[in-house]
C-alpha cells in the first residue's frame, strides 16, 4: 500500500493552512516544523501531524509534542447516581485532591484522563449528583485537564465561525448564515465573473473563491494603499486560485469610468449602450463583441507598451550597475540594493499589469454578479458598481445596520434598473440536541445584519421622434427589457 503524500488534498502536510479545533474554539495556523504554536495558553509543535489526515485528533505529551489519540477512551462515567441536588452545597469543600496534588499527578506523567478518574474518586458529592449533573462536571474537567485538539481542513464555514467567536468586529458582525444566504442570492458559481467589495479581513473573498473552484474570475474592489486578505491565506489556496483573483482600487474608479488619465478608452455608458441604431442592427452580436473586444484591446495595449517603454531604460541602467559592481567586486551592500530596487520595480510592474487587465474585466461591463460587504456606506458604492454588472444578474449588499439598507433600497427604486428588490434579516437559534434534554441554547447571538439583494435589468431608453405636430402615430410606451442568462 502507498503511502500517503503531505500536502495532498486529504493529507496534512508542511506549509498547509490548517485550523485547531479544541472544544467550541478554533485557530488557523500554518503548518511549519519545529515552529512553536501557542493554543489555549498552551504551546505546541506540529512536526508530528504532518502526513496524518484532516479530522484527527492528537493528544498534547510532554515537550509539546502531538500524538495520536486512540479511539478507544475508557469511560469516567458513574455506577450510581442520586435522584435530585437539593442536598448538595456548593461550598468548595467538596473537593479532597488540592492544586498541588494535582501538580504532582501531571509531573508524576499521569494524563487528563486519570486526573479526571481521580477527580470523581475524590469528589464527595458526586455520587449525590444527577446522572445529567453527574455528565456536566465530567465533561468540565475534561475540557480543563484533557490536552486533546483536533486538525481541521480549513473551509468557509470553520473560519466563518472562528471569526464570529474570537474577533466579530473584523468580519462587520457577519455571521456564519448570513454569509451563506450571500452565496446562494449572489449565485457564486464555478465560471462566473463576479465583482467583490468588502472589508471583512477576506472572510467573503474567501468564500467566494472557494464557491468557484478556481475557474472563472473575481475582481476585488479594495480601499487605501492595498486589499486584505488575511482571513483569505487562512483558507490555504492554491497558486492556481489565485491567478483568477484580479484587484483594483476604488480611487480609480471614476477615471476608469470617464476614460481619463491612465484608462483612456473611453468607455460607454449602460443606458447609451442599449440603444440601437440601423447599422448596428444590421450587424450580428458576434460581430459587435469582437469590434468591442478590439477598441478595449488596442487602449489596454496602447497602455502597456507605454509603460514597458518606460520602464526599460531603467532596468538596462540597473543592469549596468550591477554589473560593474560585480565585476569590480566593490560594493557589496551598493549590490543588495540594486537587486531590491529591481524586484521591487518588477513586483509594482506585474502588480501594474494586473490592474490593467481587472480594468478590461470591468470594462467589459458583463458582470455576472456584485458582492458588497463593507464598513462604508453602500448607496454610493452600490450605485457605482452596478454600472459593471451585466443585465439579468444578481447582487447582494450586506450591512451590519438597517437604515443604510432603507436607504439604498430607496435610491434604487428611484434610479430603476433593479427588480425584485428585498431586504431581509435572518434569526439564528442553536440547539441542544441530548436524550431526554434537548433545549434551545441559553446563549445566542443577537443578529447576524442585513441583506439587500435584487436582479439588474437593462433599460430601453430609445426614444420616438415626435418632432412633426401634424404626425397622429403616438410614441411607443416605454419597456423594461430582461435579458435572457445564457450562463
């Protein structure tokens, strides 16, 4: 029998992003040997979970050290059992084994189990205890001396939930389920070009490259210097996915829309675009989109030659330098900045060509969907980047507040273009689910925010010449038009 490759799908294996699981608490770290990870003021090492599979648990030994836990777990549980604790006075008395003994149980190299069975050994008012009572105090201890954790492959619904737990304020409050209503209103599928704008530390990137599979392209809207991603490196994607993910910001927006500045080809508005003249009817749709294909070709072209002509003289100069350097073996530190200085210029250059193609993506104007999930306002992002979004398809905005939502919602009925527009808000409950106790959870949170999704149409703005007074043909009503999706 083969054995079993780190790294390979179901394996885990050195430089994976995994996550610890440990009761209800979770962690992503990287998987790197002999790298110290502290977890539940505990610190470990994962060299020995290297090449296991995902889902295993492992018990923490001495040194940090992870090992196996058998499946086999001889069982703490209780003979006798008493009929109610109405008798049993919670006085810290109880209890015979004191913090040294316990120390001592640990250094003496006894593990959680036996401590747990020493515990219940000791214990005075155990057996007076309810069986559920009984269960409860069991499974506390276990939590507290059993150094036992669990690694996880990371997905969209662990890292959701790690997120809403430890750090909501990051993620704008979204919760677990409303991220998933995201997905499906937004119909996030393997081949689509979808627009994603949020500012929840990648959470919803994350989601929605791992929705499409690597196939198709997103196209990050992102504010200030740079996007981040850090919820988005948690997911351990591969190179892959990565060469589908486009970035632009949003400060060049308007010169992207305008065809100013570095983005000179102009691009036409959505409502002049819907308008047909004779000649262009004459012609086929095949025939159109290659001539469109062609003027946003030749600017984005006429662009990059430019800049590659810019750039090339300084990249000869620098190669000269280098090269009498070396060749007079002077200047070693002179040499280390040169070779930064170059990978820098050719990492803002590829970063450079990058930008340029998500500006033909969007200037394309075919959008198969809008995702928007930010700390802004939305009415004025909405508004702007539903000019990118093709007809027929959906957008879902997300807002941790009500009154932003109203707003936009307003705006848009008086704008036009969107139909079947809802805003919507979704209550969570858990449950406990045991024999002869199930009951809803005591603790819940206390909203997950608020949804705004609806479809883009496209609107016929052509007009019916009513110049001659004398004419008694009447113009013809206006009509909202929906395209068909041929996804």
């Amino acid at each position: 029998m083969a054995e079993p490759v780190p790294g390979c799908g179901q394996f885990i294996g050195e430089g994976d992003y995994v996550v610890l699981k440990r009761e209800d608490v979770f962690k992503a770290v990287q998987v790197q040997r002999r790298k110290k990870v502290i977890f539940e003021k505990q610190w470990i090492y994962l060299d020995n979970a290297i090449g296991k599979n995902y889902g295993t648990m492992f018990e923490i030994t001495g040194g940090g050290n992870l090992q196996t836990k058998s499946n086999v777990v001889a069982s703490a549980e209780p003979k006798e059992a008493g009929a109610d604790n109405r008798n049993i006075v919670d006085d810290g008395k109880s209890q015979k084994l004191t913090r040294e003994d316990i120390e001592a149980l640990k250094e003496k190299g006894i593990k959680g189990q036996e401590i747990v069975q020493q515990l219940i050994e000791n214990s005075t008012t155990f057996r007076d205890k309810t069986e559920f009572a009984q269960e409860k105090y069991i499974k506390k201890k276990k939590k507290k001396y059993e150094a036992n954790i669990t690694i996880l492959k990371p997905s969209t619904r662990i890292l959701a939930v790690m997120y809403y737990a430890r750090e909501p304020g990051k993620i704008c409050q979204l919760r677990y389920d409303t991220l998933a209503q995201m997905l499906t209103l937004g119909n996030i599928h393997a081949g689509s070009k979808v627009i994603v704008m949020e500012t929840c530390a990648g959470l919803v990137l994350g989601s929605v490259i791992e929705r499409m599979g690597g196939f198709g392209s997103v196209i990050q809207m992102y504010p200030g210097g740079g996007p981040v991603r850090a919820a988005t490196d948690c997911f351990g994607f591969p190179k892959s996915f990565y060469e589908t993910l486009y970035e632009f910001p949003l400060n060049k927006l308007e010169a992207l829309m305008s065809g100013t500045g570095r983005y000179s080809c102009q691009v036409i508005p959505a409502e002049e675009r819907t308008e047909k003249t004779d000649e262009e009817s004459s012609r086929s749709d095949g025939e159109k989109q290659d001539a469109a294909r062609d003027v946003v070709g030749d600017c984005l072209a006429k662009e990059s030659e430019e800049s590659m002509e810019t750039s090339q003289p300084e990249n000869e100069d620098a190669r000269k330098s280098c090269g009498e350097v070396s060749e007079n073996h002077k200047g070693g530190q002179s040499l280390d900045k040169k070779q930064l200085a170059i990978a820098k210029k050719r990492k803002q250059d590829e970063r450079r060509k990058r930008e340029s193609e998500a500006a033909k993506l969007l200037q394309a104007r075919n959008a198969d969907g809008l995702i928007l999930a930010s700390r802004f306002h939305p009415t004025p992002l909405l508004l702007t980047l539903l000019e990118f979004v093709a007809p027929s398809r959906p957008f879902v905005v997300y807002c941790q507040y009500k009154e932003p939502l109203l707003e936009c919602y307003t705006k848009l009925r008086e704008k036009g273009g969107v139909i079947n527009l809802k805003l919507s808000e979704t209550w969570l409950r858990n449950y406990q689910v045991l024999p002869d106790r199930s009951h809803p959870k005591l603790v819940m949170s206390s909203a997950g925010g608020y949804l705004l999704h609806g479809i883009t149409v496209a609107r016929d703005t052509t007009k019916t010449s009513t110049s001659n007074p004398e004419s008694t043909e009447e113009p013809a009503p206006k009509k909202q038009k929906v395209t068909e999706d041929k996804s």
